[in-house]
C-alpha cells in the first residue's frame, strides 16, 4: 500500500494534520490554530515522505 507514493503522501499528511488538530480538541486549546499548525505539518511531512521510498525486499513490499 505504502509503495505508491501518492499514497503514502496522503497518509503521512492525514496523520501530521490530525495531531495537532486533536491535541487543540484535548487540550483546550483553539481549534482555528490547530487546524492552521495541522495544514503546515501535513504539507510538510507529505513532502518528506517522497524522500523515504521503501526498499527492496522491506516489510512494505512483502504484504
């Protein structure tokens, strides 16, 4: 699933987005804010994620 890097983009920007958006929602800070710091993370960490292509013969190629 990983090995496709539109994929892969997709899910590190889900995951980088939803943290600091869910902190906001559990701390009780302010939601605005979080979902501006969650946009900048995701973009930022769907970015990097391109760097990082599995290798041959990793547990992402395997399944």
């Amino acid at each position: 699933m990983l090995e496709n890097k539109f994929v892969r983009a997709g899910v590190f920007f889900v995951v980088a987005f939803g943290v600091p958006v869910l902190l906001a929602l559990f701390t009780g800070g302010n939601f605005d804010r979080g979902i501006e710091i969650g946009v900048v993370m995701g973009i930022i960490f769907a970015v990097m994620s391109q760097f990082f292509e599995p290798k041959d013969g990793s547990i992402i190629d395997e399944q």
